[in-house]
C-alpha cells in the first residue's frame, strides 16, 4: 500500500548490543558494590541492559553462578609478586592484606566464598601461589593446604563481619573512624557498667575490651595466624 508524505514511519526497534558474560559481570558488581548481593537478581542485572532475563542464560545459569563468577572476578585483582621463599611468613601476611582490602572495597561479596569453595581460575591462581610459597618455605604440603583454607577464611570471614558493620552503622552518615569511635565508646559504657561481683574483668578492663581499631585487630589476628606456622616448618626454605 501507498504511503503519503505525512504518515510516520513504522516503529524500529532499535538493535541491542550483543551482550557477553564479562558486560553480566561488570553490571553485576556495580550492583552489589553499591547495594550488596541481595540487589543483584538476574532480572536486575538484565534491566541494566534494557532487556529480560532470558537474555543472560546463554552466558550465565544462574544467579548462584553469577555470584562466583562476581568473586573470581575480584580475585583476579590480588597482586602475586615472585616467590621470596626466605621471607614467606611476611609474603604471606602481605597476600592477606592485598586481599583483604580488595574485599573490603567489594561491599558484602565476601559472603559468597563463606558458601562454597572458591575455585575459578582466579581464585585458584591464588590459592596455587600460596600452596606454592608455604611449601617452598619449608611447610608439609598437607599443612600448607591446611594454613590455605584457614587464613583465607579468616580474612574471608572478618572482610564479610566489616561489611555488616558498615551496613548496621551507615545510618549514622559518619566517617568510618568517627561511627568505629563511637561503637568503640558505647560499647565501653556496656562493659563498664556490667557487674562488677559477677564481670569483674568485662567491667574492670573495659578500656582493653574495646581497644584498637579493626585494623589492628586484624592485624593482630594475622600475626597470630601466620606466626604461628613457623613451628610447622620442617627445613630451611629453598
């Protein structure tokens, strides 16, 4: 059929970029980063793109997929510097703390290695460096495998703890160490305040209850980690 000047053209749907399993990723992250894992939903994700969750099953099976997919992907930021097998105790506790940082930067995702073992390509990469180091360092393999799930749990663990902190405190609108600050005094108070017949060291030592900031406690939870391995060394380190 003829059309005349002043018709409109027909509606054209305008053609959507191809989507590919790293843009599922990045889109993702930006979720949790800002909102936390329970934002993200696979129709969440997809609305970023303009389109329905059909659409990321031919990249993702789920969101239980996507979300180890998001925790390799962070894992793939941890820097592995050579092997220095003299000093492993220290590389180690510097492995710890690049990761910790990296978790903390990352909102709550943390809690997805709490869930299961994390075993992408990323992940695995770290977990052979450091298999690699503590053996090399003079530790049992069956040891060194052992000091590896712990350690990375603990820092794991208190990565996720730091995130539901933020989360209880965020109402305050304060800085990190101001909101830590008051935490750390109101809970002086309760300790202080306990009984002294019943508590007398809670309510006595309430100052050392309380002391330190999270990062010297983690710190000092580190140190008491991986100091500790050294009386499981077997043999001068290669």
């Amino acid at each position: 059929m003829k059309t005349t000047p002043w018709q409109p053209l027909p509606d054209r749907k305008i053609a959507r970029v191809p989507l590919d399993r790293e843009q599922i990723i990045d889109a993702a992250l930006r979720i949790s980063d800002a909102e936390g894992i329970d934002a993200v939903s696979m129709r969440r994700v997809a609305a970023e793109f303009d389109t329905g969750p059909s659409s990321l099953y031919a990249h993702v099976a789920n969101k239980d997929e996507l979300l180890r997919l998001m925790f390799d992907r962070i894992c793939g930021e941890i820097e592995l510097p050579p092997h220095e097998p003299e000093r492993w105790q220290q590389q180690v506790k510097e492995l710890m703390r690049n990761t910790h940082q990296i978790l903390l930067a990352h909102n709550d995702l943390a809690r997805v290695a709490l869930a299961m073992i994390p075993n992408g390509p990323n992940a695995l990469r770290a977990s052979e460096w450091m298999l690699g180091l503590t053996i090399k360092g003079g530790m049992p393999p069956h040891l060194g495998a052992w000091a590896n799930e712990r350690i990375f749990l603990y820092v794991t663990a208190d990565a996720y703890e730091a995130s539901l902190w933020r989360a209880q405190m965020g109402h305050l609108g304060l800085p990190k160490a101001e909101a830590e600050l008051r935490a750390r005094n109101e809970l002086g108070v309760y300790f202080a305040d306990l009984p002294a017949d019943r508590f007398p060291y809670l309510s006595g030592f309430s100052g050392a209850m309380t002391a330190g900031t999270s990062e010297e406690r983690f710190e000092f939870g580190l140190d008491l980690l991986i100091d500790g391995l050294g009386r499981y060394v077997s043999r001068s380190p290669e």
